[in-house]
C-alpha cells in the first residue's frame, strides 16, 4: 500500500512513478497505484492538502524512500536500499523467538509469565483474597489452567468506578491433539493417533516434520503436578499417497480426517532384524521394564498401554521422568522446521500460529512498555489472553467463561489503600462494576486476512488489506466482528499519535466470514468493543505469512492505545448528551 506523508520515513517502498495531478479525493480515499481506494483511515498518512497538487505514487517493497516538504508538492526521493530499523529488527527478532518457544498455549503462557515476572510484574492467584495485595502504581498478573493469561496495571490516580483499556487476545491455534487411546500399528509402521483441534488448513498437515509438545501431569509423594515438555527432534510424519498410484492427487486431493490424517512415529521393527519380537509379545508391558502387580487397581488402563511404549520413552526422557511417574498428558503437534523471518528484505515472518500469537506477544511488549507511564494514569490497563478460541471459547478458560468479568469486577472497587480496602466489588453487591464497564473498551485483537496475490477475486474489491502497511480494522454488517464507528474514532485518535497507519476489512457478501472473541466479550460485559489485527496469509495453515514491519506497528499502536485511552475517551460521546 502507498503511504503519503510530509516528513516521514517509511521503510517498504520502491516503483517511482512520474509526476502527474492528483485527483480530489473526499473522506479517507487513498490513491494506491494510480487506483483511488479508501485504505487507511488515519487521514495523517495522505497528502495534506496543501501539498496535493503534484506526488509520485511508490508501491512496495526494495527502497526506502525520503518524502522531501515543498511549497506546492510532496516529492519522494530514493536514498539507499531497505533496512529494517533496529527496533523494528529487535521486535521482529524477538517475536520469532517468543514463537518458537511457544509451540502450545502452556507454553505461551509460561513465556509470557517469564516475560512479565522480569519486569517486575506479580503474580496473583484466583485462589485468594485480593485485598490489600493491589497497589496503585503497580503490575499484576494471573493464569487460569496455565493456558489463560490476565496481566494489568493499576494507574496512581485510579478511582472506583474508574475505566479499564482492555486488549484480548487468544493462545491456541489449530491443531492436531494426540488422543486419549493413541496407539496404532498398520503395515510395521507405528502410528500415533491424533484428534483435529480447530478448523485447521489439515492438507496443510502433510509430509511435515512434527514434533510434540504440551504439559504432563506428574504424580510424586502423593502430589501431582505439572511439567511442560517439548521435544526439540522431528519424530512424527504424515505421508500422501505417491502420484502413480493416485493421478488426481494434484486436481482434487480429498482425505478423510479420522482415516488419512494419522502420522506415523516409527517402524515396530525399526531395524529389520529376522528375529523381531513385537512389543506385544514381550514379557515385559511397561516401556521402564516394571510390572503391575495382581492386587494393583487401576481406573484407567496404564499409559503405556494406551500409548507407543516407544513414544512414552520418548516423551518422558524429554522431561527428565520416568513414564511410571505420568499420571496423563495433554500432546499436541507442532511443525518442527522453525520460525524465521524471510523474503528478499526479511519483510516477512515465516511460522505456524501467528494466529494469534501475533497478538498475544505484541499485547504483552505494549503492556509491559506502558507499565513506566502510570504516575498520571487515572485507569486499569489491562491485557486478555484466552484459550479455546478456536472451538468456541465455551470452557473455564476461555473467552465466554467468567475470567475477566471476575477480575474486573475484583478491580471495579479498588482503592489501592490497605486500610480501607474492602474485598472487591461483586456482581450482587456493588455498582461500580457496571459503571466500570461503561466507561471501559475492549480491543479485540486477532489477526486479520492480507489480500492475497493469488485469490484477489475472494477479496471485497475496495477491502484488500496489504502486509506491513499497519493493523487492520475488522467489520462486519452480522457483528462477527465487534467494531462500530466510535470505536473506529477511539483507535483512529491512538493511531494518529502513535503515527501508525490503519486499513479497514470487509468481506464479500458471497463469502463466509470467521469471528473473534470480540462478540463474545463485548456482549457479556455490555462494553464497547473494536476487532483489529494483523494482516496475514494462509491464516489456520501449518506454515502461515506475516509481515515483520507489522509487529512494531501493532505493539505501538497498543502501547498508545493503553496510554491514552483514559484522555480520549470521555471526548467520544455516543450516549448522553454534550456539555
């Protein structure tokens, strides 16, 4: 997308164009390659319009242009090939690594309490009593089922009743989970059997490399506890069918997900030996060599009966245990080739579950940047982290469970003093929860579909979102996405200081459209609401396209969100009347 400006730098620009008139151009219209559309709403990043008698129209992507101020035009020239800036290269960088660290929603969730534990937020639990542990001025941070994540900062001037600049964002992504009874042998191959989590790109899903990752549960001394594990090696595969014995596998490649979609984790007879013994017919049953004795109940069938002796030896030295000390796990499947930013600039961030990682790491740097500026800060900062977003939402840690209506309404009567600080509103017994809400907004945020070089015609004409040319603004006529136009204003007024540019999003009425956590939230908590995020390609894939330079303009997008929420938003009117 072109960007025009009067002194700015953009990074990701290259085709000059001669001088010719600009045409008038009325509201938000954009002109983008001699095409006039209506792009980004921030109107600080077109032509002002005393300097739209002359321009030169650039479209993406190898320099890096100097847009010169003149009295009656705005001339672009070329200076030197595209770099990235250094913050920009460190927040890119950084969001690789925060992705291969994070190949399940625990995972996430530990990296992210990591993360904020070093910036010296604290942790809370839902277990206890809340009173006097907040103080005004301070971070604060709490999980639900180590996959969900609430962290907020508390502003030195908050007051009951008080707002609260909420972000959410979810952990999980499509999937293929390991299930409960997973053992499978079929022509010598020993199979591992899975379970489709989420509405995955599951053709997407063969002839990778995966490997496994997720929590177990340990029992020791009568206690037991969680352990995460992820194996750093490639040990599962999902083979096709080779083209000689299947001719349409390039013209319609259909499979049946419960029959086709199994990956194979190794040979029973791995070495070909004559003299093979099947794990079945060995002495021994358990994978460490111990028996179960007669007198011995157990509930469940042992895990090394349900599952590859062989995997759970995997698995268990992985995390530094033996299988007898797993009581069950929770697997799921991960591509193993890493995250890494390419293209012919490094442009682009090549991964699985940007979907909605993206949002989660940039919400977290923003939250944690904006944690130095609360000395004047009269509101609740606050950034939601769900599971389950993928299937619905509909479960103890997920978006429609009652996660963050409970912290806010622990938070809606916080006085930050010890003495006079009485166990926080409830729903029954206070109205500062409602008040809270009325004067709070909840900026939904997953990631967004880039226009596709290849399927421009699934795209609404006038909505083609373009990489790294800022979040994208999501709107839909049914509400499967929240967004209305006060919300439009509030995020316009956040981007405008923050000098990020945005684009806005429709789908076709011929098309199906997706949804977020946005509806969901927004109509539980009767607040104000706007859906926005990330531009990407082949979202729900294994291997899914970002844009680099887009991960700093999202997180300073947020960070000027939380930052100035609390001054913009009682100069948005929509109910009442002006003063």
């Amino acid at each position: 997308m072109t960007f025009f400006g009067d002194g700015f730098t953009y990074g990701f620009c290259v085709t000059i164009f001669a001088f010719f008139p600009l045409p008038p151009t009325t509201g938000t219209e954009q002109l983008i390659e001699g095409r006039v559309i209506s792009a980004p709403v921030s109107l600080s990043y077109g032509p002002s319009t005393k300097h739209q008698k002359l321009f030169s129209v650039i479209s993406a992507s190898t320099f890096q242009p100097r847009i010169v101020k003149k009295s009656s035009y705005s001339l672009i020239e070329l200076r030197y090939p595209l770099k990235m800036s250094s913050k920009s290269l460190q927040y890119a960088n950084d969001f690789v690594s925060f992705l291969n660290s994070s190949p399940t929603p625990y995972h996430a969730v530990d990296t992210i309490k990591k993360s904020l534990l070093a910036k010296g937020f604290n942790e809370l639990s839902e277990k206890t009593n809340w009173r006097g542990l907040i103080k005004k001025g301070s971070s604060y941070f709490v999980t639900r089922n180590g996959s969900s994540i609430i962290a907020f900062t508390v502003g030195q001037k908050w007051l009951p009743g008080n707002g609260i600049s909420i972000i959410g964002a979810h952990t999980d992504s499509p999937t293929l989970r390991i299930k409960p009874v997973s053992k499978g042998t079929s022509n010598g191959f020993i199979q591992v059997k899975c379970e489709t989590y989420g509405g995955g790109i599951f053709h997407s899903y063969f002839d990778r490399s995966f490997s496994v990752a997720g929590r177990l549960f340990i029992t020791k001394n009568g206690k037991s506890y969680p352990k995460l594990v992820k194996i750093d090696k490639p040990i599962l595969q999902i083979p096709t069918l080779a083209i000689h014995l299947d001719r349409s596998v390039n013209t319609k490649f259909e499979f049946n997900k419960e029959t086709k979609l199994v990956p194979i984790a190794g040979l029973e007879n791995p070495t070909g030996a004559k003299n093979f013994k099947k794990q079945e017919e060995k002495e021994h049953s358990c994978a460490d060599g111990s028996d179960l004795s007669d007198e011995e109940f157990q509930a469940l069938d042992s895990l090394v009966s349900r599952h590859s002796p062989e995997f759970m030896k995997v698995v268990a030295k992985e995390a530094g245990v033996e299988v007898s000390d797993i009581e069950d796990f929770e697997l799921i499947l991960f591509d193993h080739n890493k995250s890494t930013l390419g293209g012919l600039n490094d442009e682009f961030v090549f991964s699985g579950r940007l979907d909605n990682l993206f949002s989660c790491f940039c919400g977290t740097e923003a939250i944690i940047n904006a944690s130095k500026t609360l000395a004047n800060e009269p509101g609740i900062r606050l950034l939601a982290m769900f599971d389950h977003e993928e299937i619905g939402s509909q479960s103890a840690q997920g978006a429609d469970s009652n996660f963050i209506p409970s912290v806010m309404d622990r938070l809606s009567s916080l006085t930050g003093n010890e003495a006079n600080a009485d166990a926080v509103g409830h729903l029954s017994n206070g109205s500062y929860l409602y008040e809270t809400s009325a004067k709070s907004f909840f900026l939904s945020s997953d990631v967004a579909h880039s226009g596709h070089p290849n399927y421009q015609e699934n795209y609404e004409s006038n909505h083609k979102p373009q990489m790294n040319c800022g979040p994208v603004i999501k709107i839909n006529a049914s509400q499967r996405y929240a967004t209305n136009s006060p919300g439009i204003v509030l995020i316009k007024k956040c981007a405008e200081k923050a000098e990020v540019p945005l684009q806005l999003f429709v789908v076709r009425n011929d098309s199906p459209c997706g949804s977020t956590i946005g509806p969901i939230v927004c109509s539980k908590l009767g607040i104000r609401c706007l859906d926005i995020g990330a531009p990407i390609l082949s979202m729900h894939s294994i291997r899914e396209t970002g844009g680099s330079y887009d991960v700093e303009k999202l997180i300073k997008l947020f960070q000027s969100y939380y930052e100035n929420f609390s001054q913009l938003e009682s100069t948005i009117i929509v109910d009442g009347h002006l003063e």
